[in-house]
C-alpha cells in the first residue's frame, strides 16, 4: 500500500469512501462505539447548557441592538423637528 493524503469536505464523499473502504478495512467505520458513556453525557450536558447561556447573550444582544435603533429613530426624529423649527423661524 502507499498512502495518500485525502482531505474529504463533504460528509457523505466521507461516507461513501468509508463504505468502499469498509471491506478492506476489516473494520466498521461507521458504528464507533463509546465505552466512555458517562463522560459522553457529562460532555453534552454542558455542551446544552453552553448553547442555553449562548442563547440568552444572543437575546441580550438582540435587545440592544432594538434599543439602538429606537434610540437613533428618537435622535433623528428630533433633530428632523428641530430643523423644522428653526427653519420657521428664520422664514
């Protein structure tokens, strides 16, 4: 055998290639098993509560960004009425 390096992209050219690969492999490739069962679950409960609190930030964050904006709409709004009422005055 000589090996070549493969950088597959694409998870099912992945797949493909691990089931025609298989045969020759004496092994399967696609049904890993995890013996480290409760770390696996430890990991995801983290995992979940790391997306939870990315969540709230991302609500945070979308919360500030509206108020921004409504405070630029206020700002804009009152310099538009300023202009016009300077504008009055001077005509």
């Amino acid at each position: 055998f000589e090996e070549i390096p493969v950088k597959i992209r694409n998870w099912s050219l992945m797949k493909a290639m691990l089931l025609e690969l298989e045969p020759e492999m004496n092994c399967d490739a696609l049904h890993l098993s995890v013996t480290s069962t409760p770390f696996l679950e430890r990991s995801l409960e983290f995992a979940n509560e790391c997306m939870d609190d990315l969540a709230q930030e991302q609500n945070k964050f979308q919360f500030y960004l509206r108020q921004v904006q409504r405070q630029i709409t206020q700002q804009q709004a009152f310099l538009t009425k300023r202009r016009s009422e300077n504008a009055a005055r001077r005509a």
